[in-house]
C-alpha cells in the first residue's frame, strides 16, 4: 500500500486533541466572512454583523445554561483561562497539579515561582490515585486562603478524562469565600453539564473541541464579577476584551 492510500484511508480518532469542524459550522462560518460591517457599528452592515455575534453568543449561552450577557468571546480556551486568572483580582491562586499547562503555566507567571513549589500566592492540590482532586487539600488551603483566593479546577481533563467533583469544589469553596473558575473545554460533547448546576464564577470553552472552528474561544463569566480585561484598548466584549 502506497504512502498516499494510507493517509485516504486513515480514520481520525484524537477528539480529545481536537475535532473535525462539522459542516454546518462551516457553512455559518462561509456566511459570517461574507458579512462587512463592524459589529460596533449602527449604521445596516455593522448592525447585521452584531446580530450573528449575538446569535452565536446565546447558543454558547443556552449550552451550558447561562445568561448570553455572562459569555465572553476569545480566540481560545487559552486565552480564556489566562483572562480568568489574571483578570478575577484575586491575589491568591489555588489550582490542581493536573490542570492543563495554560493554566499551570499562567499561575506560575502570576506567582513568580516554578511549580510544583507551592508559595503564598499560589497553592497546587494532590490528586489521589484516580486522578481525583483532594477536597481535604483544598479544605485547608481555603482556611489559609479563602477571602483574596480564586480556584481554578478543570471539569474533564483532556488526557485522562477524569471528571472532577466541580461542584463539590466550588460549594467548599464559596463557604469561604473564593471565587472558582473551571476549565471546562474538554467537556462539551461528552457530559452534560451547566454553569447552575457547578456552581462556577468563570467557565472556559473553547470551540474546536466539539465540532467548532480553531480560534474561538469563550469565557462564562457571573454578571456580578468585575474581571479586568487581559487585553487592553479594544473595547470588544462590553469592554471585557
């Protein structure tokens, strides 16, 4: 068998990395580049452009049960988990020594500090045998911690696909007094899950991990929460962005 026919032949099996755009994706998106007009424009084309940005913003919504003004728009779940930690003003980080590197890599360069040494601004909790996060471990860093600290807990990781008690985790954590971002992306497709029922103040996405185009990203974000913006002078986002 020649080289050629093998790659026609081969089947694609590594969703978990990232997935097929499925076609109906592709052809909203041939739709949105024949769109001209900023969508922070009032004049027709801006304003046909701000209604397919919107659309797509309450389908995000309606996926996982949250308000279309409590989803932010971003180029990646990267860039949505960087807007978490650096943008929730917490001064404190507690995260699990599992999480994937765009935020292990984040909390390092916020603490100043290489993992997996903890500090007094970062935290990094055991996981068990079965890769499950110690609620012990998070109850005593919390009773150091908890009122100047965010938690940061992936839902689904993406290599082991261990799924985390989030909402267990965020219950603890709001006791005392924490904020909880959850790393959602590898979720979607997989298990049912909504932003209520977590109990979470942040939740990232991102959408080439179920069906989706590379580039895009999104960042659930409670109404009540005054999260800076990573990127600064755009104003997109309702200036989250």
């Amino acid at each position: 068998m020649s080289e050629s026919n093998r790659c026609t032949e081969a089947i694609y099996l590594d969703y978990n990395a990232t997935t097929p755009v499925k076609p109906q994706v592709s052809e909203a998106i041939a739709k949105a580049l024949a769109m001209t007009g900023n969508p922070s424009s009032v004049h027709q084309f801006g304003r046909g452009a701000r209604n397919a940005v919107e659309l797509a913003r309450d389908q995000v919504a309606t996926m996982i049960g949250a308000p279309s003004e409590e989803v932010v728009f971003t180029a990646s779940g990267t860039e949505a988990n960087n807007m978490a930690l650096y943008g929730a003003r917490r001064n404190r980080l507690i995260i699990s020594a599992i999480e994937h590197p765009s935020v292990l890599r984040a909390a390092e360069a916020r603490a100043g500090t290489k993992l997996p040494n903890n500090g007094s601004d970062l935290v990094v909790l055991p996981v068990d045998g079965e890769g499950i996060v110690s609620l012990d471990a998070l109850d005593r860093a919390l009773g150091k911690i908890a009122d100047d600290a965010l938690v940061s807990i992936m839902l689904a990781n993406n290599e082991t696909g261990v799924i985390q008690p989030v909402a267990e985790i965020a219950s603890l954590a709001h006791q005392r007094g924490a904020l909880v971002h959850c790393d959602a992306v590898q979720a979607p497709g997989r298990i049912a899950f909504d932003v209520a029922s977590l109990g979470v103040d942040m939740l990232s996405l991102s959408a080439h991990k179920f069906g989706g185009p590379k580039g895009v990203g999104g960042l659930f974000v409670k109404a009540a929460l005054d999260l800076q913006p990573l990127i600064i002078g755009g104003g997109q986002e309702r200036g989250r962005r």
